[in-house]
C-alpha cells in the first residue's frame, strides 16, 4: 500500500491492479480510496491470463511463500516480476534478466525498483525479451497439463489454512521464529470456498499451512465439511511435531486419538514432511527433537486404524549446503562448486529417501 501511495504522487500513470482476495482486502480498498487502484477479486482461467496480459510489471513482495507459482506464471506471460529476498519465490527467476530481488519489507525499495521499470521502457521491453526463451519450455509444460487434465485429472485445490507454524525450517518464511502478522482464514471463508469448489466439480481438496494441525479441531470440521459436499480426495499434511517426545508416557494414547479422529471422517489421505534422509538434519531443521523415532513409533498405531501416511519428501534447498555437509563426496567439498554438490547430494539423498521410507512401510 506504501508503495502504491508513492508511486502514484510520483507518476499519474501508475495503476495497482490487486488480483486475488484474503484477510486484508477490505483494509487494503480502505487505505487506498481514492487511488488509481483496481481490485479484481479472485480471477482464474481466461481472465486471469488477461490481467497477466494487461499488466507491465508484476509486483510480489511475499516473505512467507515457499514457492510462488505465480511469480512463474507471470514471466511466463512475458511480465518482469519483483520479489523479495524472503522466501522461495526469489529462486524463480534470473536475477536482473527476468526479474528483480529487493530486500523483503522494504517498501522503499520495492517502489524504487518500480520506478526505476517504469523509467526506463527499454529495459522492460529487454526484460519481456529475455523472457521469451526460457519460459517457451514453460508454456509447452503448462499447455500439456491443461491436456492432460482434460476431463482425466481431477483439479486440485489447495487451501492453506494457516501461516502459523510451530517448526524452525530454515527455508521457510513461516517458520516460527519470523515475526509477522499471522493470519488463520475464518470458518466462513474456508466454507465459501469448499462450496465453490465442490460446484464446480473439484474433485480433490488439500488443507496445508503453516502447520493445520495446529487447530485440529477446525482442521476435523473443514474435512467433514468438504466430504460432505462431495469432494472425494481430501488430503492434508503435517510437519509430524505431535510425533516428538515419544518417551512421555501418553504418546501412544495421544496418537491413538489423533488417529481416531481421522479415521472418523473422510480424508483420504495424509503427509508426513520430510526434509532430510538423515534424521538428525531433518529434526535440526524442522527444531523437533527425535521426531523421527516418533513417527516410526506412530505409524503402526495408525496403520492399525487403516490410516497409511505419506511421506512428503522435502528434498530442499539446503541439500548440498553446510546443514548437509555429510552426504557430500569427498571429491566436492568447496563451496564455489555448490551446484555441483548439490546436484549430487540431491541424488543421493532421493536414493536414501526412498530407503529411509520404505522400511516405514509407508504409502507411496
Ligand atoms: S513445517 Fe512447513 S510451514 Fe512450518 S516452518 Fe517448516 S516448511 Fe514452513
């Protein structure tokens, strides 16, 4: 909001185009009454490809994302993008080719980085230029799932429940230890948006976080709620935190109870996030002690109940960095040759995932 304040005193052809809806929004329309402002609402399909299409620049200063489909959506429609230096969404574009990092919450930089684009035509026409090769592949990879789903892959929805966590993950803007304004979406909203979803044919339906089951007892509601309204695959995940300290003396009545009332509704199926083949590094990371023994510890308790955890494999971008240092080979161990080193601990550690997982007899 800072920013669009002070780029349109600067520049009467500044226009905000908010596409997208969230906590926020009402607060947002408020403080910029009166400013060259669009508020679009949630756009998908056609007119989503048009609001890519009718903009200049694509602005998206998240510091909690872990990815940022869109930051990748938007180059691929040929926009420049500006993200900040938090978060996954900064490794989804070549630096000053595609795109732009600026230091997270920093409006001053975000609006100068703006106004140096909208300044400058021939750099953006260059950057829309640039873009056009190595996003072909992407718009041939997008055109071939839109094939694929053609009436044969059930859409999926995603619904991140929370951005609160209790976990350390390094990578991660929503880790416990980042201090922002957490947001959990209201009863109403995550209902709303079942409805729809269930209209228009959504046939599977993930609640992810932050860490849902945080708020179990809301989490349970959305799932039967979701069943009830036809959606067969319900799928949600867990960083497995109820799986830590599996020495005290009510874990397995604990679990059992998780396990029960899972078992009670109609969820399909739920993870397990993994971020290391090597315990002590997952557990280092994620800041939860013998978790693992604790998952194995959990497992036949909810295979006994018929519930098959999956594991979801978070191969991450610490592989190959100083946290995984072990499963580097001895003949790359220099940090200038990280690429290198990570490509290699990357396969390393997929092969030793997936041996790690299979003596959990977990689903796959
Ligand atoms: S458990 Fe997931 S949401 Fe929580 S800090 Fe780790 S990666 Fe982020």
């Amino acid at each position: 909001m800072d920013i669009s304040k002070s780029l349109a005193e600067i520049r009467s052809d500044f226009h905000l185009i908010m596409v997208g809806s969230g906590p926020y929004l009402h607060e947002m329309k408020v403080d910029l009454n009166g400013l060259p402002a669009i508020f679009t609402g949630f756009l998908e399909g056609d007119e989503l490809a048009q609001a890519y299409a009718s903009a200049d620049i694509f602005i998206f200063p998240s510091t909690t994302d872990t990815f940022g489909n869109v930051v990748l959506e938007a180059q691929a429609s040929g926009l420049p993008v500006i993200v900040s230096d938090e978060g996954g969404p900064k490794e989804n574009l070549i630096p000053d080719k595609t795109g732009f990092i600026v230091p997270a919450k920093n409006p001053g930089a975000l609006s100068e980085a703006v106004f140096k684009l909208m300044n400058n035509p021939q750099r953006l026409k260059k950057l829309r230029f640039a873009m056009i090769k190595p996003f072909e592949n992407f718009n041939q990879l997008i055109a071939l799932f839109s094939d694929l789903r053609c009436n044969r892959i059930p859409g999926q929805l995603v619904i991140q429940l929370t951005d609160r966590c209790n976990a350390f993950c390094p990578q991660c803007g929503m880790r416990v230890t980042k201090k922002f304004k957490r947001s959990t979406l209201s009863a109403d909203n995550v209902k709303r948006i079942i409805d729809a979803a269930a209209q228009k044919g959504v046939n599977v339906v993930s609640f992810t976080g932050g860490e849902p089951f945080l708020f179990l007892d809301r989490l349970v509601m959305f799932i039967k709620y979701a069943g009830e309204a036809g959606i067969e695959y319900i799928r949600t995940g867990t960083n497995g935190f109820m799986f830590a300290n599996h020495h005290s003396a009510h874990f397995e009545s604990r679990v059992k109870k998780v396990a029960e009332t899972l078992v009670s509704t109609l969820l399909r199926n739920f993870w397990i996030s993994i971020d290391s083949a090597v315990p002590s590094v997952h557990e280092q990371m994620q800041g939860l002690p013998d978790v693992i023994a604790g998952i194995e510890k959990a497992l036949p308790i909810f295979h006994e109940q018929g519930i098959y955890p999956s594991a979801n494999l978070g191969i991450n971008r610490n592989v190959g960095g100083d946290m995984t240092k072990g499963l580097r080979v001895n003949a790359i161990i220099e940090d200038d040759d990280y690429l290198g080193s990570f490509y290699i601990a990357f396969k390393k550690a997929f092969r030793e995932f997936y041996c790690l997982l299979s003596n959990w007899d977990l689903q796959w």
